[in-house]
C-alpha cells in the first residue's frame, strides 16, 4: 500500500514540490527507495524512528 498512496501523492504535486510519506510497514523501505529510483524521483531524506519510516521525495518529471 505504501508504494500506491507514494505515486498518488507524487501525482498530485507539482515538478520541483517535495512529498513526505510516513509509513509503518517495514518493506517499505527498500520499496519506496526502489520505487523513487526507477521513477526518476530524488530520494532527499530517509528516517527511520522506531517502527515510523519516514521517506522525503523531490518530483523531478
């Protein structure tokens, strides 16, 4: 589910706007930083706090 809300966020932004998402499903990790990669999209920031990860994502087209 994380990978869906991520590219629904990423579609209702603007080119150059910043998207945080905060998910708690530990797969998470490795498949929104995947997903932000083959999409084209920069991966700014990765946390991870407990079991609350959180991932800040730059839309570059």
């Amino acid at each position: 589910m994380p990978i869906a809300m991520t590219k629904e966020g990423i579609d209702d932004i603007e080119i150059g706007q910043i998207l945080k998402i905060e998910a708690d499903d530990p797969a998470a990790e490795e498949d929104i930083k995947r997903w932000a990669k083959r999409t084209g999209h920069n991966l700014l920031k990765f946390e991870k706090k407990g079991n609350i990860l959180t991932f800040i994502i730059k839309k570059n087209k």
